[in-house]
C-alpha cells in the first residue's frame, strides 16, 4: 500500500480515531489517487483545486 496511506493510518491511530474513520480517509485517498492516476505525493494542489 501507498507510504502515505501508511502514515494517515499511523496519525488516526495516534490521534484515537475509530477504524471506521481509518477506513474512510484511506479509502478517499485510494480514490483521489485512482482518480489522477498518479501516486498521491504526486498530485499538486492546482490539480485538487479545479
């Protein structure tokens, strides 16, 4: 899985939140990357704001 996946995952565990919103951020960010169809440290903010 994507590095930066990992890390969310490893700051919404530290912060306490449920596995279901784990589930939910990292699934988001699946789709963003799916949906440029690039890594996710690839894709710039002008890309996130059009």
């Amino acid at each position: 899985m994507n590095t930066l996946i990992e890390q969310v995952k490893t700051e919404i565990a530290y912060l306490g939140y449920s596995q279901s919103t784990c589930k939910s951020y990292c699934e988001h960010l699946l789709k963003l990357s799916h949906y440029f169809n690039k890594p996710l440290d690839l894709i710039t903010d002008d890309e996130l704001n059009i």
